[in-house]
C-alpha cells in the first residue's frame, strides 16, 4: 500500500501535538481575559453562504473552495473561513436579541483552501478567529487588534507589524470604485484576465492581483484615503487614537485591501518581520463588516474580528527561537523486579493515575535496567521500585530521579509521598 496523505495536509505527531496544546490553552486564556466565548460551527456549510457571504469574485470563492454535491443534490462546501459561518449562525439562532450586546464570539477549527501549497499556506489548517457583532464603536476595534497583538506577544514574539486602513463606508468606497474604474479602465488589457474581471465587478481587488502587482498604473491608482467621506475618516481617526492609547504601534497602508468582500471600515494585517519566517510573512487578518449580517438576512448589525491559523504562529515562534515548556513529562514511573512484583506495579500505577498523578510502568517485560533507561527518557520525576524485599515490607522505594536520593515509602503513605515529591518539582 503506498497511500500518503493528500497534498497540503499535514500529520501532527505527539512531538508537536504539545506545541500546539501550548498555544490552544493561552489562546483560550487570552479569550476568557477579552471575555469571548467560544462558537463551534460545521466544518461544511451550503456553498451559498460563501459565495454571497465571502463574495462570488473573491479567490476563495473562484478557485479555492472544496466545494461537493451530497447525496441529496445539495452543493456543499468544506468552509474556506469562519467569519460567514458565525454570522450565519449569529442571525439563525437571533443572537442579535441577547441581552448582552455585542455578541463577542470565537472559535478555533480547521478550514479547507484549494490553495498551491508552500511553507505556510496549507489546504487544511487551523484557524483561530474571533468576532465581535452588534457594536460600531471604535474601541471595540482597537479591542479585537489589542486581542490579537496580545495573542502574539504572550507566545513571546517580539517581530511583529501590525498594518491598518479604513475601506471606509459604503458611500466612501462608491466613489473610490468609480475613479478605480476611470483609472484602469483606459489600460485593462495590460492587466490579467482576473483582473480585466474584476474591472465591472469588484475594481478594489486589482490592488490585490498578484500577477500586475509590478504595473506603474498600482503605483498611481487612486487611495482610499483620499475618498473616505467625513464620517468614515473620523471613525478611523478615532481608531488610531484608541491604539495610540493602548500603546499599540501600527503603520497606516493605504494600499492594504484584504481578499475577502465583506470589508468596510477598519481592514488590519499583522505580519511577522522575523528573519528565517519565509515568504508568506502575514500572521492574521481582519476587519470591520458592516453589511454582512443584513446580507446573509439579519437585522442592520455592524461587526468585526479577525482570523490567524495557528500553523504561521508556530512557524513565527519558531523562527523566533521561542522554546516551549515541556507539558508532556511523567509524575513516576514503575519498574518491577519479577512476577510478584509485576502484579503490585500494575496495581499502583493505576491506584496513582486515580489520585492525579501521571504514571507508567513496563509492558514489554523488559529487565529492570531497561526499564530505569525508559523512566529517564521519558523525563519522569520519581521511579517507584519494587522487588521481594519491598513486597515483603509492604513497601517501595521511591527514588527522586532529580537529586538522586531514594526512601523506603510504605504503600499505606505512597500517594501523599508521591505527591509531595512531585508538586514540589
Ligand atoms: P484571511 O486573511 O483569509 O481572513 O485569513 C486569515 C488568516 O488565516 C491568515 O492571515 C492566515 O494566518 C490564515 N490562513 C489563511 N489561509 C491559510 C492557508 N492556506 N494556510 C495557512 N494559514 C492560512 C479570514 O479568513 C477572515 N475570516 C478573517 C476575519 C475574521 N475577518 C473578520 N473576521
């Protein structure tokens, strides 16, 4: 059999599966601190909420999505993202009359892109991503931003840059697409097919084309900036003072338009500068979305969040040299002298694992001196011992494997030795 795993994916081997554990609990840590609770959504949804949700001319919804029709005829999507799904499930479940408002959500899982694959960018990864619906208050912005700063630097990462723009509101962003438009228009077939499409349909995208990122006309194009009506320019200066405050360092890019269609308002990228990152330097994403919950059929609920995989933190802390604690060591492990002794062990090792006290013993009747090698490699803080002599004393010897000093423990006080021993370590 020579079947591999499918392009894009990856195994996570327990050697990893600690790294990632670490950085889950202080995620989940830093949420309940922001009070953000979790949502679990499907992994698939209608391929609809995509396509209206993310919007139809977006590379996601183009030529990323896994997108397969069930038994039952229906189009179906394995979800590219999270931010449609939770405002889906927001105005299904009429989240928008909760007492407590906004509504403050976030969830971690993985999501599925059709994307070519390299070092940070997979076809299944795992997003963390928050979102805070039902609050058009400036310092609700610069809370999402602070979360997420506050994510990376708890992770212990200090090359960091956090970009910001505003998209402006609807009425602002109307009249920068229309001298998009005048822009281009008269040079289009210098440009590539996507974005000869996404003239007519979404011009804002052609600041984001890969391909004709080097044309002199990206250079020139008319900025946001330069068309964000009053209300809209005042919402984002209120922004930056906000983070000003909080102490947040940002650089404002006006050329900085996310991929996904939902945006208006305040649109954020935080990249890593850390040498040895690779090319894809951006961590996370996000923005501001006022218009969404109406256009998937809730009420006028303005919102906002962002997304990070947790694969690019881990490759930013590792190009940072971050180390991580070792979650993975054992309280004790117990290693017999014969058959007799062999009965007694299996008895306490899980006699210990009852009181919270991680424990292991032998199961492959190896000789005491392999079993002592297998305590050692697998970092455990004491080695219970038990031969004849320890049966016949209705004892063992309990050996502290950092100092070395070992003491004769009778069974009927084992556990409170284990203990003391352990939780001083
Ligand atoms: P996004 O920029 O498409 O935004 O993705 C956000 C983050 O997900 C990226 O910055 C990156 O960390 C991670 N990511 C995306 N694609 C991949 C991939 N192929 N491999 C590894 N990591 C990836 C969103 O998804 C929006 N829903 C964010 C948001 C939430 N906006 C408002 N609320």
């Amino acid at each position: 059999m020579d079947i591999k795993l499918p392009r894009g994916t990856q195994d996570i081997l327990p050697s990893d599966t600690a790294k990632w554990q670490v950085v889950e609990e202080l995620i989940r840590e830093q949420c309940r601190m922001y009070h953000y609770k979790e949502i679990r959504t499907p992994v698939f949804e209608h391929t609809e909420l995509f396509t209206r949700g993310v919007g139809d001319t977006t590379d996601i919804v183009q030529k990323e999505m896994y997108t397969f029709q069930d038994r039952g005829n229906r189009s179906l999507t394995l979800r590219p993202e999270g931010t449609a799904s939770v405002v889906r499930s927001f105005v299904e479940h009429k989240m928008f009359g909760y007492p407590d408002q906004p509504v403050k959500l976030y969830y971690m899982g993985p999501m599925f892109r059709y994307e070519r694959q390299q070092a940070g960018r997979y076809r299944q990864f795992v997003q963390f991503g928050m979102e805070a619906i039902g609050s058009s208050d400036p310092a609700i912005d610069a809370e999402v931003i602070s979360l997420a700063m506050s994510i990376y630097k708890r992770a212990g990462l200090k090359s960091l840059k956090l970009v910001i723009n505003s998209l402006g509101d609807t009425e602002s962003r109307i009249a920068h697409r229309e001298a998009l438009v005048n822009h281009f228009e008269p040079h289009i077939e210098e440009f590539c097919s996507d974005c000869q499409n996404r003239l007519q349909k979404n011009p804002l995208r052609i600041l984001d084309c890969k391909i004709d990122r080097n044309n002199p006309l990206m250079e020139t194009a008319p900025s946001l900036t330069d068309y964000l009506n009053e209300e809209s320019a005042a919402y984002f200066a209120k922004v930056k003072e906000y983070l000003t405050m909080l102490n947040i360092d940002f650089e404002v890019d006006p050329n900085l338009v996310r991929g996904l269609d939902y945006y208006n308002h305040t649109a954020f990228e935080i990249m890593s500068t850390a040498e040895g990152f690779g090319a894809i330097t951006t961590l996370a994403g996000g923005g501001r979305y006022n218009g969404l919950v109406a256009e998937l059929g809730g009420p006028d609920s303005p919102g906002i969040g962002y997304a990070m995989s947790i694969e690019r933190l881990l490759l930013a802390m590792e190009a940072e040299k971050i180390e991580f604690p070792d979650t993975t060591s054992l309280d004790v492990y117990l290693v017999a002298m014969g058959e007799k002794a062999k009965k007694k062990v299996t008895e306490l090792t899980f006699e210990l694992r009852k009181h919270k006290i991680s424990a292991d013993m032998d199961y492959l009747e190896r000789k005491v001196k392999a079993q002592m090698k297998s305590a050692d490699r697998l970092k455990a803080k004491a080695v219970i011992v038990i031969g004849e002599d320890e049966l016949e004393k209705q004892s063992v010897m309990l050996k502290d494997l950092s100092t070395g000093t070992q003491q004769l423990v009778p069974f009927t006080s084992l556990i409170d030795e284990v203990k003391k021993l352990t939780e001083a370590k």
